[in-house]
C-alpha cells in the first residue's frame, strides 16, 4: 500500500509492468476467454460489436467481475491467480478505470474528485488537494477545480474523469469507450488530446472501443473480439489492410471474400460463391520476413480484402483491358455517403463500389440496372486466413 | 381545535397540568429516538437495502412490522422482551441493575421501536436507486468498502436519511400506544404530551384541548424549521 508521503500524483511509476492476462468469465450464456499481454507504455484497441465481452473484459481487469478461470498479473504482482483461488480486491489493484459514462462524484467539486484517490489511500486533504490541482493543471483543466461535475460539458467530464484516473498512479490504464459519449465536434477535439495524455502515461493501456478509427488513431495495437473470442490481433495498419472477419472489413470499409488458392503462378483466388479473383496485390509495408511473403500452397484458404474504390464500375461491357478482374452484377442499392457515392452490386462477387457523385449522375444508375465491374489484380490483397 | 381553545385560561391550564414538563420531556425523548433510529437505522437499511443474504426478507418483515402492528401490541412485546421478567430484561437486569419500564429512557425505547421503521424505509429506498456505479468508481480509486460509504454512499443519501429522521421524529413526538403500555404515565418521568392530553381529557376536557394546542404549534413549528433547512428537494450535501 502506498504512504501518504509517496511522490505526487505527476511523477512517473517507477514500478511499470506488463500486462499478462490469460482469462475466462462464464455468466448464463456468455462466455469470454481472452489471453493479451500489453507491455508498459504501450496502448491495446479492444475493438468489438455491442455485447462481444469488451466491457467485461475491463471489469475483469479491474477485480469488478471475478474471472471463473485464469491469471492476471501486472508487473511483479499476481492480481487474480483462479487455480491458487487468489483474487486482489479492485481497492488493492491500483488500477485505472475511466468509466463510459464517467462517474464522477456528484457530491464533491472537481478537485476533490481528483484528489479523492490520494484521500482513500491516507494522504491529508491539503496535500492531496495540492497534487490534484497539479494534475488538473497538466491536463489543462484547473480552472474546473472548483465546479460540481453537474456543470460540466461532457467535454469537460471526460477530462475529469480521465485526471481522476491518472491521479491515482494506477498500474494498468482502462478506458472504456472513452469517446461514445461525446458530439462529434468534441469527440475530435479529445481525441488528439487523449493520444497526448495516453503517451505520457508509462504503465499498458487497454482501450475499449467499437469506433474503428478511434482504434486506429490512439492505439499501438488492435485486437479484435467477437462473441467472447479474439479472432485478430495486429497493428492497426495491419487490421485495416487485412481484416481477418467480415465484421472488421465492414468496420475499415473493405469487401473481404474468402475462398481457396487456386494457382499459385497467377494466384487465382476460387471464392466461395464459384467466381475466381486474380489477387496479385502486396501491402506496401507488407512484414519482411518471408513466410508471409511467400505464396501459399494451392488449396489454401484465403481472405481476399478488395477496397470499394479500387473497383471501376461501367454500365457496358468492357474490353478485355489491363485489370484482370471482370465481372457484372446488378445494382442493388445506392448510398450517399459524405463525398462519394457506395453502390451496392449482387453479382459473382457481390460488391461495394465508391464513385463519385458526378460518376453517378453521367451514368445515370438505378437500382436493378446490369453493370460491369473491373479490378486490377494488384488492387486485389489476398492472405491465408487465420 | 383553535376555535375551541380556552385561551383565557391557557396560563393556569398549562401550569397545573405540567405541561412544561410534559413538552420538555416529549421533545428530548422524540429526538433521542430519532437519534439512535439514525445510529442504528442507516447501517440496517444498508444492510437491507446490499446483502442478498437468505434472511434478509425476514428481517426486512420485522423491521417494518411496528409500521403495521398497533404501537399498545408494540408496548406489550417490548414489555415481554424488556420487562423484569423478559428475555433481555432479566438479562439486562442481572448485569447492569437497570431496567427499562416505567422509565425515561423506557419511553426513548418506546419511541425508537415505532419511529425507526420510517426511517429505515426511507434510507433504504434511497440507497437502493443510488448509483451503486460511484461506489465501484471509488473501489478502483483504492477506497475500501467503509471509507466508500463514508464518503461517497452516505452523503449521496443523506437528504433521505434527514427525511426519514424528521418522518421518524414526528412519529415519536405523537407517539402514544407504545410508551403508555411499556412505560406507563407517570408526570415528570414518562409523561409525554400525548399521555398528558390523555389524562386531561378524562379529568378536564378544555385542559387537553389547551395542551393539543401547544403540541401541535411546537410540532408545526418544527417541522417548518427543518422543511426550510433539509427537506427541500433537490438538496444535495
């Protein structure tokens, strides 16, 4: 336990630790069973539909929910050990949680939310009132020191929330969808800040989100869960280019089809649906090391990621030209989307094709109407699935 | 009751009733009730209100029962428990050489048994609907479980815990059934005002309107007092 006359709030942990979690949670139906590391500083996306075990994941972490099986331990110290039936409670974990809808005390001034951890754990009200608004004051808030938290913007809350957070020196860092709840412009506006603070802080980071792009911009790595299951881990360039489900193609905007390899020399791609994709398409910082490089042996299974706007879409058919792929389909819907417009194609395969709104208009398109595809096969990433 | 009221003889009435040492005794023994219904009601309602232990609806039953049953049966089971001759009282006896009937603070225990139950249902409401979320935010900010209540729980319900003690102060200045069968009427010692009215209306009727009336100006300027100061709503602490 920590002494009243520890370091402030603004000093780094000497003692930053890893993350090792290797768990099970069993509740009804739901079952979630996770294993991650995340080393000290560094920043873990858990990106995943509504009710795939995100927020669980956290209140796992955190000692709310007790695990049914498995170990986690942050640095030297064992928090939940389920085969020596040893389990921290959440007070001795030090850990922090930013809760999606804050949770601020709405009793006590911001300050004294703030300083709230240093009181719990034995430091004098002036000294711990003193090390807040230093906190508040890193984080550019201070002017706020004084007000209730039912006059905050939820701008401002989530800033609060966050110093609370970091001003109990935890060892492990939790947000939970730490910008669901804010209006677009705010959200923006956080975000660039959030990397800032998250950059400081020296102990792992897990971020619950089920925003792609928040994933994306704050974090080092993504894992991807669905149902209770990491089905992909990587870095966010590494989720975006090759998602391993539909569901995370849909999140990053990308057709995915899986089939088999079907010819290494031309790697045919023979999709499931019995149409064929050249996939001659190479990340541009695809990994070095060979094995992934490597073409696969014929009768791999395969993911095939094809982006909506790496496909030209033509209301005749085509000469055979330079893209490998062509296929028709008809069109089966259109939407607006902010600067182009996404068609939906029925075909072999079906499609999302983004054109732009002048495209759409020169080529008068309806829905029901026969189209033409084409893609390069160079446009067209193919990998073993996972 | 105003109308009725022998104002022109007020003076002589309250002075040969003991009025004046009725009223002093009503309000101290109403507020140490209320004061130990506080002491002794917010951890029950916590109680009531957190665990999922089995017997929790049972004791949920015999807290509220006062609420239901007539305060004289209320006096004769407090008379058996707390008697010479009960099963605490003979106990209680033996190692203090006190005993409750008849006595002051017979009627404090009186008081307490009907006014606590109001207190209790108020706090235990309030604590349910309150966010049990802040308590787990203040676990993960390394609060433990009594320095959470402490801070956080309990002043977040302490409207209602004001509510409920006003409720159950009110409830043990009326009282009646209760002090009358477990601590008799003797003036100066267990004679509240409601036994004082009692007594004066089977002597002297225009008497116990008189003493009515000074009940219900103190009762009514109380309870303006406090309604000004906590009862509010909206008032956070």
């Amino acid at each position: 336990m920590s002494e009243p006359s520890e370091s402030p709030a603004t000093e780094p942990l000497a003692d930053a630790g890893q993350l090792t979690a290797d768990l099970q949670l069993a509740r009804g139906d739901f079952a979630l069973g996770l294993a991650l590391h995340v080393a000290p500083g560094q920043i873990l996306a858990v990106l995943g539909p509504n009710g795939a075990g995100k927020t669980s994941l956290l209140r796992a972490l955190a000692g709310l929910t007790p695990i049914t099986a498995g170990r986690i331990t942050v640095g030297e110290s064992t928090w939940d050990d389920a085969d020596r039936g040893l389990s921290l409670t959440t007070e001795d974990r030090r850990v922090g949680l930013v809760f999606q809808d804050y949770r601020l005390f709405p009793h006590l001034t911001v300050r004294d939310n703030v300083a709230f951890a240093a009181r719990a754990r034995g430091a004098g009200r002036d000294r711990a009132r003193r090390d807040a608004t230093t906190v508040l004051d890193r984080l550019g808030i201070v002017e706020l020191a004084d007000r209730r938290p039912a006059v905050l913007s939820g701008g401002q809350a989530q800033r609060v929330a966050l110093a609370r957070a970091l001003a109990s020196r935890p060892r492990l860092l939790l947000l939970d969808e730490p910008l669901a709840a804010l209006d677009a412009r705010t959200r923006l506006e956080i975000r660039g800040e959030l990397r800032r603070y998250l950059a400081e802080f020296s102990g792992p980071t897990i971020l619950v989100t089920h925003d792609p792009l928040e994933a994306m911009v704050l974090a080092d790595r993504i894992l991807v869960i669905e149902g209770g299951r990491a089905v992909q881990e990587g870095t966010p360039a590494m989720v975006a280019r090759r998602p391993a489900t539909e569901y995370v193609a849909q999140l990053v905007g990308l057709n995915l089809y899986s089939g088999t390899l079907a010819d290494r020399a031309t790697r045919r791609i023979d999709l499931d649906d019995g149409s064929s994709l050249y996939a001659a398409g190479h990340d541009r910082d695809e990994p070095a090391d060979a094995e992934v490089r490597a073409v696969p042996m014929v009768g791999t299974r395969m993911l095939v990621a094809l982006s909506p706007t790496a496909i030209s879409l033509h209301t005749h058919e085509v000469d055979p030209g330079s893209a490998r792929n062509r296929w028709s389909g008809t069109i089966a819907g259109l939407e607006l989307l902010t600067d182009r417009v996404r068609v939906a194609v029925e075909g072999h395969p079906e499609a999302l094709v983004d054109i732009t709104a002048a495209a759409l208009t020169a080529l008068e398109l309806q829905p029901g109407q026969q189209v033409w595809l084409t893609a390069k096969a160079t446009e067209v990433v193919a990998y073993p699935a996972p | 009751m105003v109308w009725r009221a022998p104002w022109h003889d007020l003076p002589r009435i309250l002075a040969e009733t003991q009025a004046v040492e009725a009223l002093r005794l009503s309000l101290i023994c109403a507020t140490g009730a209320t004061v130990i219904s506080v002491l002794l009601g917010v951890p029950l309602a916590w109680v009531l209100a957190r665990s999922s232990a089995r017997g929790i609806p049972l004791l949920r039953a015999v807290v509220t029962l006062p609420l239901v049953l007539p305060p004289v049966v209320g006096g004769v089971a407090l008379l058996l428990a707390f008697g010479r001759l009960g099963i605490v009282g003979r106990w209680l006896e033996a190692w203090t050489g006190a005993t409750l009937p008849f006595t002051t603070l017979g009627v404090v225990v009186a008081e307490t048994f009907v006014a606590m139950p109001f207190l209790v249902v108020t706090v235990e409401g309030a604590l349910r609907s309150a966010d049990q979320g802040l308590e787990e935010a203040a676990a993960t900010l390394g609060s433990r479980p009594f320095a959470t209540f402490r801070r956080v729980t309990l002043p977040l319900v302490m409207p209602s815990v004001a509510a409920g003690g006003v409720l159950g102060w009110a409830r043990a200045l009326g009282e009646f059934g209760a002090t009358i069968t477990f601590a008799g009427n003797l003036p100066g010692v267990t004679q509240t005002m409601p036994l004082a009215v009692y007594r004066a209306f089977e002597t002297d009727p225009p008497a116990a309107v008189a003493l009515s009336l000074v009940l219900l100006a103190v009762s009514v300027t109380v309870l303006v007092l406090l309604r000004d100061r906590w009862l509010r709503p909206g008032t956070t602490w």
